[in-house]
C-alpha cells in the first residue's frame, strides 16, 4: 500500500507498559486493559499490543503497514531481553500468545494462538527447562492444533477426531490422562493433517508462526461469525482489531497450574460472592470452550489458598478502580498466579439493574452514573414471562443458570437446523454438548441454549448473556448425542429432535414438554400488584423502581401510550403513560360495526350516508366517554379513521365467487351485485397509497364531522361530569396544508355547535400526522394550519424507503440483514440518515412558523431504545408507544437527558 494511505499514527506497537484503559480505539479492549493492569501493578506476563490502526491498513490494502515489521521486531527484542531469552530457542524457548482484541468484548469470535515459538527442536528444550515431557508435548500439540484450524484453515474435526483415536486407544476418556509417549504421537498425526489439507509443512521458523498468526488475528475480523456478532450486537465493521502478543504462561504443568475466569460479581444475579470457574492443569482456551467440566472458584482455596487469598485481593482492586463488575482471566504456574485479561463484564439483565444500584450504595458510581449502566433493551427483558413454579410438567435435569429466561422450543442439535426451523415459524432449542463460534447463527435463531458441558464463563454462556438470550450451561446428567441427534435424560427417556423442551435460565432446570409462564414480578411491580421486600424477586424490583425514579426526574421527553380503548388506557397509565399519543379510532369500527362503516362507504344516496352516520355517532362518543374518564387530567390524541379502503369493504374475490354462484343456481342476488359493482368502483392495487386518511374524510361527507363532534360531545359530557378531558384531534395522511386547512375548519364549527348545545367550553387542539415525505417537506406550510404534528414513522419510513411493510420483512429483509446492507431494520430502529432527517426538518421548520407547536412520534419507533435517543436530540416533546414498551421508553429517555447533557459515561 503507498505511503500516503497509512494513517498518521506515530507507532503501529505499544509495549504493556505504554497504554491504559482509555486507549481503547487504538489497543483494543484487551490490549488496553493488560496496560491498565500492568501500571496498577499487577503480575501481567511482559508483551506488547498491535494497534487497530495497523489492522485497518492491512484489511484496505491486503499488505501489512510498511512500518509494523521493524516496530515488531524491536518489541520482540525487548520483550527477549527482558524475559532472558529468545522466541523458539532450542534450549530454553520464549513462547508467545497471539490473542484478538477489538475495542468491544467478542467473545470467541476472533482467532488466538497459543504457544507460538514451539518447534520440533525447541519443544525438547521446553521439557527439559520444565522438567516434563509430558507439559511440552501437551503444549505442542495445541499449538499445531490451534494454528492449523486458526491459521491454516485446516477443518477442525480433524484434530478431534485425532484426539478422539489417541484416547480410545490409551482407554481413557479424558485427554489429561494421556502421557507423553501418546501426545508424541498424536503431534506425528497433527502434522501429517496439516500438510495433507493445508498443502505445506507446519511452520518451525517461529518468526514466522507469530508473523502468520497476526495475519490470521487480522482476518478474522472478517469472518462470517465476527460480522454475524457485530451486526447482531451493533458493533461498528470498520474498527478493525488490535492484536496483543504476550509471554506464555502456562496452567498445564501439574497439579499445581491451572487457568480459570472470575467475575467480581455473579454475572447472572448480581450477588457479591466468589463466581467463577477454575480448571487444574489446563489452559485457558479449556475453560472457555467448556470441552472439560471446571470446578466453582471458591474451590480453588482448597486448592491453592495462597494465589486463592492473592487473586480475591486483586479482583477487589480492579472493581474498586473500574467500578463494575470485572470478568477477569487468570492462569497459575506451578503456584504462581498471572492474570491475562480483565474487562467490564457481560452480565445479564437483572444483574445489571442490581449491580447499578448496588454500587450507588456502596459510593463507586452516582445515580447519573447507574442509569448509564443500564439499557431499555435489559428492561424489556426483564418484562418476559416466567415459568410458573408450580408446574406439573416433569423436570428431566439441572444445570447452571448460565443467562435467566423462560424459554420453550423445539429441541435441535446443531445450528444448520436452527436457523432453517426458526426461518420456517418453529420456535427451536439449541442443544449441544458445548458451543463454539461457528454455533454463533443457531443461538441467535435459537429462544435459548441447552449444553451439558461447561460453566457461567464458557461460550455458550457468555455470549447468551451478551445478546439475552436464555441459557444453560454444563447440564451434565444430560447425554447429547449430536450425530444421532438426540438427548438422553436420567431415567433412560429420549429426546429426540423436535421434541419439545423448555429451560429455564434462571434456575438451570430442564423439562420435557411446555412448561405454563406467570407474569414477570418486574410488569407485576409497574402493574401496582408488587412491592420491594426481602426476597429476590422484590430486590430485583427494588432495583427497578430506583432507577426508574431517577430516569424520570432526569428525562424531558413525555411518553405517551399507543392505545385504542379504556382497557389499554388504564394500563398504559399504570405504567407510567403520561397521555394518549396515538388512538387508531378504525380499530373501533372492527368487529360489530364493520357493517356500519361498509354501509357508509358505499352509500349511493346522502339519506343512506346520513343513517350510517347517526348510526355511529352514539357508538364513536361512548368510546370516546370511556378513553377520556380513563385518562382524566392527560392529553388523548385522536386520530381520525384511516384504514385501507379494503380493511372495511367486502372481499372482492369472495363476492364474486358469491355472485357466481347464485348467478349459476338462478337465485337472487341483486344485493350481492349492487355490492360487487360497488367493490369493483372502489378496489385499489395499493390500498396502503390509495383512497385512506385525510382523502377519505374528504370524499365521503360527514365521516370526520361525525368523529369530531362524537369528541367533543364525550370531552363536553366528562367537563359537566367534573372531569378534565384534553382531546387532541388528529389529521391523518396530510400531503398539503389545503387538505388540513378544510378538514380543520370543518371541526371547527362542529367543535362551535358543540359548544354552543352544552354550554361547556372545550379547548381541543388540531394537528396532524406527519407520514408523508411531502408533509415532513412542507411542514412550515402545514403548521399554519396544525397545533401539534405527530410522526407516523411506520408509514413514513414506507414512503421513504418504498418499502410495503407488510411485503418486505418476509421477502427479502432477511437478505439485506444478512448482506449488512441494514445493521437493523428501518421499521425498528429508525433510519437516521433518511427518515430521521425528514423529521429533523419538518420539525425545524414546523417551529420557525409555530414556535408553540407540539411535536411528537406515535409509531413503534417511539418505543424503540435507540431512537427515543435520536427523538429526544431532535427536540420532540413526547414519544407514544404500545403500553408494555412504555417503561422502557421511560427509562431511555432518562438516558437520553444524561448523555445530551454530557455525561455519557458507556
């Protein structure tokens, strides 16, 4: 790559003891928290982190910067020097890991290598310095079996399937029970896969192992699962990733080595305690994987009392400084502890709620601070159903509550099948023995994850906390048999695949069949229905409520609840709805008085119009008596019918085969004809774009007259009733301000009869939906004419896109997800750069003509966490959502105030 096109970075390399945790971006999460351990002066093995930059350059160009070899090589001189000797010496070999790390946590999803350096001379030198044969050719094997998978591309059955024999053969079942003889051997094997699949030798030029796997951690970047987890997690595809080389310590060297993940926190509850796992004589890579059962941390104090007593006194010194719960990596080497990685942890949705409010106590954060830590996503989580504990239906096993939830689905034993069954409408559990990154689209298509290996830090377990996804892990009394495809449960009873399970994340249990759901205590406690007390679930609640408090003395946008009748109202306010921002009054002509409305759209005469309309003036205003007496004293807006045309007309292929019919048989049908021909005048190729909104209200006399006056005489009856009803009437489908303009001085003389009959004066607000690119164009016009505009981004983003909603998320979104071309779909987070500026100007330029003009959004976007942040920097006034999301927006919009007034702290 030419010169000019390498940023203007002044070095590619950092040494350990050069970085900290704020150089993110260019270290990488990793690499960025090994420096900040090693200034806190911690035992870190020496290395040095390869910058994001440096990954960039190479993924444009396919070449690595010009400079970062040299840099390299002096880092690696000092790094010898230090450590006193030299990368892959046949006497006393330096070895090195290569490990990924982007600036958000990955888990699994990037490639590492461990001990880099090992070659057929210098694993005799490793031996002989150790004093075990069996430790160095243990440690080879990995290494060939690491970098031909990671870095050569070699299948990676293929080395199980090795391992497999070699044990079979000792008549063991458990790799550590292999000697040094047989891992001799089965290095032999490992090198003839690589030059059979890989076409050449495995590399014994260390240099070049650690060269080739910088490379690899380069490109993997770029794999099919990195980009699946980003776009899944909303991570950005240009960062790129740091690479951090790092002195091998080992966990593999007896009785008195090991490796194990800790969390300050248990990442599942919340709880202070000692969480995490540890596995003797093993490395790193083993306990993630979950391919060998690990024991609770806190049996390491049997174990090793003295790293025990120095890595507790270590976990409270990197929570204290990083004020969060620490998921922490560690190895001991023959009784000395190394720590390898820390990173504010992945926890779950209820953790994260008790931990925020957990530190306020303890004086490590503020309340600014605890609303940050927390997501309307997590909340929403916390809403879902749960298992009834009372059920009948038969437990079958137990595992660790790796991430809570109740799940219930179809059991599949590999990811090809879950995603082809979930694609298909079928709701699917994923089970394995233990995951690993390529089973990374299964447990996003999956309700949840079942595996029988592995613990709170494997894969499986990790990476469903990340996305909340129910999981649980290391159910060992559980036989999966994945080729068969089936699970055996204790008591010899099969599962077979298809066979419906449920699991439960929060317990670790597992049961045949579908397991009934009771609400969450978090909607009983919004519901009014649950208090704070002593047990979990109301500390839990407790949680909730104190940060929801905070959230809405800090919040500036109102919410508002989607709701079309009182039932919905009262919920709505029960949790928390500050008015109504949207009522659908076409879903009040469903059902009974379909009929009513059909009559009225095909009137032929202004008598038979008129009847329709008396017919359905009473029904409108005892709907609007009951909406208004359930949101006393809040703002209700009103939409006026706008359904498709077709949603109230006969359907036409029915009819005709109707007619048909009766045509054939020779018996009457002149009705059904007269309703054909009617049918037929009005059908529509695009109803969604055709004759709704504001244009029905102006073809058909009398129709919004009707609706207007029905408000205003409910709002007049609930005044003389001591209420306080605040009707806001809204226009729908506006495209120019004409259109407003006569519908509006329609309502106000209906609103001036009223009036005038009651003797109750009524201050109703006029405004209308702004869901036409036209209208959000023309909004300075259109404000001359409206009170209040209100975005229909549902139907805007329609019109923005082209897109027919009900068409496209089944016919090709999937596609466009997949190809990246959407990060997430415009109908549910909304689309910035297109729609999101339509509203910026139309809510710009609505206010230069109306400086008092409310605004607000009604569609399903106004409950969508990311976008009530881009609402609130806009400047709306309110957002509207469907009652169960209310808290959620509630909640965002708390975080949306804190980081606009600077104090985003993510």
């Amino acid at each position: 790559m030419s010169e000019n096109k390498e940023p203007h970075v002044a070095k590619f390399v950092y040494d350990f003891t050069e970085g900290n945790k704020d150089l993110k971006d260019l270290l990488g999460g990793k690499g960025a928290n090994l420096a900040e351990m090693t200034n806190l002066g911690l035992p870190v093995p020496p290395g040095f982190t390869i910058t994001t930059e440096a990954c960039k350059v190479y993924l444009e160009s396919g070449e690595e910067p010009a400079a970062l070899r040299d840099e390299v090589s002096a880092h690696l001189d000092a790094l010898e020097q230090r450590m006193g000797k030299k990368l892959g010496q046949a006497d006393d070999p330096l070895l090195v890991s290569v490990r990924s790390g982007a600036k958000f946590s990955m888990p699994g999803m990037m490639d590492t290598v461990l001990n880099i350096g090992l070659s057929d001379k210098s694993v005799q030198g490793l031996a002989q310095q150790a004093g075990d044969d069996r430790f160095a050719w243990d440690s080879y094997r990995r290494l060939i079996q690491m970098f031909g998978k990671t870095v050569l591309g070699v299948e990676g059955d293929l080395f199980e399937e090795a391992l497999d024999k070699a044990k079979q053969a000792k008549k063991v079942t458990v790799d550590t029970d292999l000697e040094a003889a047989d891992l001799k051997k089965l290095v032999t094997a490992f090198k003839k896969i690589v030059k059979k699949e890989a076409g050449r030798d495995f590399p014994q030029d260390p240099r070049e192992q650690m060269d080739l796997a910088i490379h690899a951690v380069f490109d993997s970047w770029n794999t099919d699962r990195a980009k699946l987890y980003r776009r899944q997690e909303r991570i950005p595809g240009d960062l790129g990733t740091a690479v951090n080389v790092c002195s091998m310590v080992f966990g593999n060297l007896g009785p008195d080595s090991g490796t194990g993940v800790a969390f300050t926190r248990d990442p599942a509850s919340g709880h202070q305690g000692v969480y995490g796992d540890y596995l003797q004589n093993a490395q790193g890579e083993d306990v993630v994987a979950g391919i060998r059962n690990t024991v609770p941390l806190a049996e390491l104090e049997q174990i090793d009392k003295k790293s025990y007593d120095q890595l507790m006194q270590i976990m409270e010194t990197l929570e204290n400084h990083y004020k969060d719960l620490c998921d922490i990596e560690f190895t001991i080497e023959r009784g000395q502890l190394w720590m390898l990685q820390t990173r504010v942890g992945k926890r779950t949705a209820g953790a994260a709620f008790r931990i925020a409010t957990q530190l306020v106590d303890q004086g490590l954060i503020d309340e600014a601070e605890a609303l940050q830590r927390v997501t309307g996503a997590q909340l929403a989580q916390l809403m879902f159903p749960r298992f009834d504990e009372n059920t009948k239906v038969a437990q079958v096993g137990r595992g660790i509550a790796a991430s809570p939830g109740a799940a219930v689905g179809k059991a599949v034993f590999d990811s090809y099948t879950a995603v082809k069954w979930s694609r298909s409408g079928e709701k699917v559990i994923l089970v394995r023995r233990e995951t690993n990154p390529d089973d990374l689209d299964g447990m996003i298509a999956a309700e949840g994850i079942l595996t029988s290996r592995g613990g709170k830090t494997s894969h499986a377990a990790v990476v469903a906390r990340g996305m909340g996804k129910t999981c649980v892990c290391g159910a060992e009394e559980l036989e999966v048999d994945t080729k068969r495809r089936r699970m055996t449960v204790p008591g010899g009873h099969v599962v077979e695949e298809g066979d419906l399970i449920s699991i439960d994340g929060s317990s670790g249990k597992v049961y045949l069949g579908e397991v009934p759901v009771v609400p969450s205590p978090v909607v009983e406690y919004f519901e009014g229905r649950m208090h704070a007390g002593a047990n979990d679930a109301d500390e839990l609640v407790e949680a909730v409520h104190r940060i929801m408090a905070f959230a809405d003395r800090k919040r500036r946008l109102r919410v508002r609840a989607n709701a079309d009748n009182a039932e919905d109202a009262l919920r709505a306010r029960r949790f928390g709805a500050q008015g109504i921002g949207l009522c659908r009054t076409e879903h009040m002509f469903l059902g009974d008085r379909r009929e009513l409305v059909e009559r009225l759209i095909l009137a032929d005469t202004e008598a038979e119009r008129e009847e329709s309309l008396k017919a359905l003036l009473p029904l409108q205003k005892q709907d609007f008596v009951e909406l208004f007496s359930a949101m006393d004293g809040l703002p209700v807006t009103v939409r006026l019918l706008d359904p498709p045309l077709h949603e109230f007309l006969p359907d036409i292929t029915e009819l005709s085969v109707r007619v048909a019919l009766a045509e054939s048989r020779q018996e009457p049908h002149e009705n059904e004809l007269r309703l054909l021909q009617a049918v037929h005048r009005l059908h529509e190729q695009n109803p969604m774009l055709g004759l709704r909104g504001v244009r029905l209200g102006l073809v058909i006399p009398g129709l919004f007259t009707m609706q207007v006056r029905a408000i205003a005489e409910a709002a007049a009856e609930r005044k003389n009733a001591k209420g306080d009803p605040r009707a806001e009437i809204m226009i729908p489908l506006v495209g120019t301000v004409q259109e407003l303009e006569i519908v509006r001085e329609e309502a106000d003389q209906v609103v001036a009869e009223v009036e005038a009959a009651t003797g109750v004066e009524l201050k109703l607000s006029i405004g209308t939906m702004i869901e036409l690119p036209r209208a959000a164009l023309t909004a300075g016009q259109i404000a001359e004419a409206a009170e209040f505009f209100s975005f229909g981004t549902n139907d805007l983003t329609q019109t923005v896109w082209g897109f027919s909603r009900d068409d496209v998320e089944a016919s090709f979104f999937t596609a466009y997800l997949e190809k990246g071309i959407f990060g997430v779909s415009p109908f549910e987070t909304i689309d910035k750069d297109g729609v999101g500026s339509l509203v910026k100007l139309a809510a710009e330029a609505g206010r230069r003509t109306r400086p008092d003009l409310k605004l607000g959004v009604c569609g399903e976007h106004g409950g969508d966490p990311e976008s009530v942040h881009f609402f609130h920097e806009v400047g709306l006034d309110y957002v509207s959502c469907s009652p169960f999301r209310i808290p959620v927006a509630r909640l965002e919009a708390g975080r949306a105030a804190i980081t606009a007034n600077g104090s985003d702290h993510r």
